[in-house]
C-alpha cells in the first residue's frame, strides 16, 4: 500500500513514526522542502530539510467554502528562506502543500494541506507566515465588465497583443536610480517619451533580478537622458550596471490600442456605452421620436 491508505494503516498499528513535511514553490519557479522530523526526508523530486527549524500551527479546517488557513514558523538562514527574499516579496504568493508522512516509508503519506503564503512578518531572525487555503481565490471576484477602457491586460490571453513584437520590449543597462523608485536606463533611441508610461519595468540581473514595477512617468531627463519612475519603488534596489527590461505601456483607450499596438479586434472595453449622465436624461418634448439625436 501507499499513500493515504498506507498512511491509515500505519495509524492504526499504534506506533507514532509520523512527521510533517512542507514545499514551498515560488512563483518565479524556486522550490524548498521543510519538515520539522530531526533527519531530512525525500520524496516527489523534493528533499524536505529538517535543519531549518520550521514548524507549524495546527491547521483550521471547516466544511463548505470556508477558508482553510495556518501559519508556518521558521527561522531566516541563507541555506533557507533568506529575509531580503522575504522583503523583495518572492515568497509572496507561493504554492504550499503540507504532508503527514511516516519518515520510517516516506511512501505511507497523506496531504494535509494545500494553498498559498499570504500575509509574511518577520523579525529577530525568525518569520512567520500566514497559509491560506484554496477556497481564499473564491473570495476574488470574477465576469466581465462593462466599461468603455479595455478590461484586458497588455499581453495577456483577453488582450493578445504578442510584446515580443519589435519596438514594445527593449533591454538596457542600468545608468543610476533614485530610492528604487525613479531609474535612468539611459537614452532610449527610436522609444518618445511617454511609450514606457502605463507599462512595466523589470530587473533581468542583479541581486534584485526577478522584481518587478508599474512605471508612473516616462519624460525625457537632462542631456538626453530617460527618468522612468515607477509607482511604488522596488524591494531591492537594483544597481547601476543592472540590465533592465522596459515594456512599454497601455493607457486601455481604444484609439491607443488602434495607433499604438493595431490590435483593435481585441479591444476588450466598450467605447460607445452610454454614461451616467445620459441614462439619467429626463424624458423630451422633441417631435423626432426615431432614436436619433436628442438636439
């Protein structure tokens, strides 16, 4: 037998050779293994380490929609989970599933848990993590809009504007930065102001690659210089000598996605919806009752 059922089994022998094991898998791909057994285990590819010292909180579980949620504890070490990974928000987000498993057949196992690290405190070398269970993306709510901006995100499947379209993506080195927060990627030849704006600058090297930000404003700088300022400034702050990635940036009107990007048959708004202010429009006198102009 293996899995739950070999799990039961074991259970119901009375001996206690039991632990739990914890993967965290990153959004960026990165995957980490803990149990709070004294010897390390293995098993699906990963090895869960037992000298980091993470532990857990009992796990609250309800029938129907309710939101499943723990915490995880552990101690910050460069061999596991560092802080200025923690602070530039890598872990935020992350996929974490946690096993009852017999470290005597690793294969007698069980799920406990499945979700995702939601709210991280951190301090004297220690953090803590919120675990929130799969129900908590019921609470997001989803449909269409009716608007006249587009609804869809530049590049995504609503939008599906390819960025890798020469003109829309362009790579530089970092010349100097602000706080994190207003960059100079240096002359960007062939881009006008203001392309970048509304768009999305990103670190490709560095001890801040991987991080991400919305760019607020894209002006020219002095002696032909490029100021790219974003809306919040980064975690970690990337160095002069970086390489960045700058994609430009969508203001979601129709007559940009039609002159900027031609992609007008993907246009995800509604640019001839009626506003406010017209369906509160009291009732007219006029003679002309054919649905044409009210003047």
């Amino acid at each position: 037998m293996v899995g739950a059922e070999a799990l039961h089994a074991h259970l119901e022998s009375g001996t206690g050779t039991v632990a739990r094991c914890w993967s965290v898998t990153r959004r960026d791909g990165v995957r980490f293994g803990f149990t709070d057994h004294d010897c390390d285990l293995a098993f699906d590819g990963i090895v869960f380490r037992a000298e980091t010292g993470m532990t857990a909180k009992a796990l609250q579980q309800a029938t129907g929609l309710s939101v499943d949620n723990s915490e995880a504890m552990g101690a910050l070490s460069d061999a596991a989970i560092r802080e200025d990974d923690i602070a530039a928000g890598r872990f935020d987000g992350a996929d974490v599933v946690a096993w009852l498993v017999n470290w005597q057949n690793v294969g007698a196992r069980k799920i406990l848990f499945r979700g995702t690290i939601g709210e991280i405190r951190r301090g004297a070398g220690a953090f803590n993590a919120e675990l929130r269970g799969l129900t908590e993306k019921l609470n997001r709510p989803v449909g269409r809009v009716f608007q006249k901006p587009c609804s869809a995100v530049l590049g995504d499947r609503n939008c599906g504007f390819d960025l890798e379209t020469s003109g829309f993506r362009h790579e530089a080195e970092l010349v100097s930065q602000v706080d994190g927060r207003v960059f100079d990627p240096g002359p960007l030849e062939g881009f006008g102001a203001g392309w970048f704006e509304r768009g999305r600058i990103e670190v490709m090297s560095g001890n801040a690659a991987g991080l991400s930000a919305a760019i607020k404003h894209d002006r020219a700088g002095p002696t032909g210089a490029r100021v790219i300022e974003v809306w919040e400034p980064l975690r970690l702050v990337p160095l002069p000598g970086d390489i960045v990635r700058l994609t430009a940036g969508c203001d979601k009107r129709f007559t940009t996605c039609r002159e900027k990007f031609d992609n007008v048959l993907q246009f995800q708004g509604f640019p001839d919806i009626p506003e406010e202010d017209w369906l509160a429009t009291h009732p007219t006198e006029a003679k002309r009752k054919d649905g044409g102009s009210r003047r």
